[in-house]
C-alpha cells in the first residue's frame, strides 16, 4: 500500500485561485504543541470474544454497546460511565440470526427523557445481504426491552444497515440508514455495477410513542457500505455519508434537514475519489449550536489519508480540509467538538511495528497538535472501528484488542477496551 505524500501548501490553493484554476487543496499547518492528554486505562466491562464497540452520550454521560459471540449467538449488551467506571452490563437482545459485520455497528442511546434506544442487525433471508435494521426501546433503564420493530415498510428481502439514530427535537427519534430494495442482487461485486440498481440513503422518524411519522429517501444513490453519521445541530439534524456519482466517484457529502425536507446533498470536499469498489470507510460528524466537524478518509491517487473540515453555518458550507494523520492511514476516523470550537480526531495510523490507534486536536484554522497513541491496533477487519466519545472533561475511548498483537500478551478472542482523558478547559 502506498504511502501519502506531503501535502501542497495552502499558499499553492491561493496561488491557483488568483490564476482561475480550480483546485482542492488541504490545510496541513504547523503543528501546535497544545494537546497533550494523558490516556488512562479503564476497566472494560465487555468479556472476551467482544467487538463492535460503539458510544452515544446523552446528559447523564457516556454509554459504551458492543456485541458478545458464543458461537452462533450474538449479544447486544451496554453499560454506563460512572464516576466508579463502567456499570455492570446489561443486555439488550440476542439472536443466532443476526448480522454481525465489522463495520456495520449496533448502537444503544439514551434520549433526553430517559428512554433507552437500541439498533441491531437481523436476518430477513438466506442471501447474504439479506437483513434488516431491528429497533427497540426500554423506559426502565434497560431492565425491560420492547419488542423489536422496523424503521423500513419495503418489506425486501435486502439491505438495511450502516444505521446512524439520533435525537429529534421534541423528543422523537430520527434515524438514516442504507437502503437496498432497489438493488437486484446479494452480492457486492455485483451490486456495485450500474445495471443492478443503487443503494440509496433513506430516514425515518417517530414521535415520542414511537408511532412511525416519516420514512422518506435523503440520496438515492449512495456508496454501497459506507457508515453514515448524523448530528443535531442549532438549525436541525446534518447526515454525512459517502456518495457514488454514475462516474464511481465516491466522495463525502451531507445534507440537512429543513422545513421537514432533506436539502440536496452536497460534497465536504471535492476529493475526487474514483473508485469501483465501497472502501467500506464512512464519515463521522459532531456538532455544537451551528459549528459542525466532519472527519473522513480519501483514498485519493493511492494515498490513504484522513482529514477534518469544519462548518461555522450548520453545515451549509465547510472550510478547507485539515490534514489528521501523520504519514498514511487506514482511515476508521471519529471526531468530537470541544466547547471553543475546536475537535479531537481519532484515526488508525501506519506506524512501523503496528498500526495505531492515534488522536490529535485540531483548529478550524488549521492548527493541529502532535498526535498522541492511544493504543496498537490490528490493521485486519476484526480489528473495527475505534470510538470517541466526550462529556464535560473527559474524553473516552474505545476499540478492538486483537489477541493475535504480540504487544498484549495474551490469549484468547477479540475484546473491547476502553480508555479515559482528561481535556484541557477550553472555552470560547
């Protein structure tokens, strides 16, 4: 695999403008030595042969979902930081005919009212990519589930997941997922060519009873399994995701919801990624009143590389894109915002023993800290994506230990860690 090299300076992009030649040029600014979080090791309460960790935080703080095999079975669990560490963890569901994928994740969410949300993944047929996107809410702080229902009504024997939720305002839940019923075939190898339909990128909503209001398209052509993100911001809730033009360029784009419609989606940045294949490396978001961050991975002239761009008008429009790692990357990007407008990214770097879970705080300006290691990684897929997640002062952490890193010294199946950080208090 290549390795990227150095970026032009953003002098070249003002250069290039002056002359009337358009170009995409990224910020990659000195860094500034300002971040420098001490990474704490914490307990996980995920037991051996865990993975597909995933964070939401709500007022009450940070809750960490994973999913735990015992053959055949899988189980949706979560568990709450507290002051003391993790709660004792729970369970959500569990089935011997769910889809467990690397990379299409399951997630748990506490709503401003107490009431616990939880996605998974689920058989509908015997073709492969046959599942569906199972929902389920608990008002007892998950001692009690409901019993599972659809946010899609196709009734397909296809896709749906890659789902993002997220809170409405008033309380509902809002959620965009991919959505496979126009595809006419299983397999991705075929399913990417244009004779066998799209995959398009739908949303759907429910009231404060969970009565189903809106299942509606926000992009009917969308990069086959790519995760998606969504975010709440001042003016309402952004979605990123990876587009796919007829032309097989698969860059990042968002769109807004308005007025109760999805604005026409539009591109972070003009990567001009092509591509005929899904990298299977979606987006992610935060947001904070009208400042948006979107973090991404380009594969872009054979070089891997990860960057951040940032959006002061609630993500109608973005600035340049920053630079995340250092000398390539094999993207699995998150992001948080920090109360002075700035944001943490998180990436997995190339490093030359292994690869790296690594973040790094960056500037709307450009400006970027030295980055720091928060733990070795497998660069294989089992390995998943790392997670952030931040509340007040602290940021947390999670991924995947493979066993099969010699750093770790032991045995057995995949697990789940966790870690904390201390935030410097910044503020605006």
């Amino acid at each position: 695999m290549m390795r990227p090299t150095p970026l032009i300076g953003l002098s070249l992009a003002l250069a290039a403008a002056l002359a009337g030649r358009p170009t995409v040029v990224a910020i990659d600014a000195t860094t500034q030595n300002d971040f420098a979080p001490r990474v704490s090791p914490l307990d996980s309460p995920a037991a051996s042969n865990s993975a597909q960790p995933q964070l939401s935080v709500s007022a009450r703080g940070v809750l960490l979902s994973w999913i735990e095999r015992n053959g055949a079975r899988a189980t949706l669990k979560f568990s709450d930081r507290t002051p003391a560490g993790w709660s004792e963890a729970r369970t959500v569901a569990s089935g011997d005919n769910w889809f467990v994928n690397w990379a299409d994740v399951p997630s748990v969410m506490r709503l401003a009212d107490g009431t616990l949300v939880a996605h998974w993944l689920q058989k509908s047929g015997t073709s492969t990519y046959a599942y569906d996107v199972r929902l389920s809410v608990s008002k007892d702080g998950g001692l009690m589930w409901s019993a599972s229902f659809l946010p899609h009504s196709d009734g397909t024997q296809s896709e749906h997941g890659f789902a993002s939720l997220f809170e409405m305002t008033g309380g509902g839940l809002g959620l965009v997922w991919l959505d496979g019923r126009a595809m006419h075939s299983s397999s991705h190898d075929t399913a990417a060519s244009n004779t066998n339909g799209t995959m398009a990128l739908r949303f759907g909503a429910f009231d404060r009873s969970r009565k189903q209001t809106t299942e509606v398209p926000v992009d009917l052509r969308v990069c086959e399994c790519c995760p998606t993100t969504a975010a709440m911001t001042a003016d309402g809730p952004i979605v990123a995701f990876r587009n796919r033009t007829e032309q097989e360029i698969r860059d990042i784009y968002v769109s807004r919801l308005e007025q109760g419609k999805w604005s026409e989606p539009k591109p972070v940045a003009s990567d001009g990624w092509h591509i005929t294949g899904c990298p299977v490396n979606g987006p992610m978001l935060a947001a904070r009143g009208r400042t948006v961050v979107v973090a991404w991975f380009t594969g872009t002239d054979r070089q891997n590389r990860a960057f951040a761009a940032f959006s002061q008008d609630a993500g109608r429009t973005f600035g340049a894109p920053i630079r995340l790692d250092d000398s390539g990357t094999l993207g699995r990007v998150d992001v948080e915002l920090l109360d002075d407008g700035s944001a943490v990214a998180s990436w997995m770097e190339f490093a030359p023993s292994a690869t790296e879970f690594r973040i790094r705080r960056v500037q709307p300006s450009g400006a970027k800290s030295s980055a720091a290691t928060v733990a070795p990684m497998s660069s294989g897929r089992s390995s998943g994506y790392p997670r952030l997640a931040r509340h007040g002062n602290e940021l947390v952490m999670a991924w995947v230990e493979s066993a099969s890193l010699p750093a770790t010294g032991r045995e057995g199946g995949p697990r789940v860690k966790t870690a904390v950080a201390e935030l410097p208090r910044v503020g605006r």
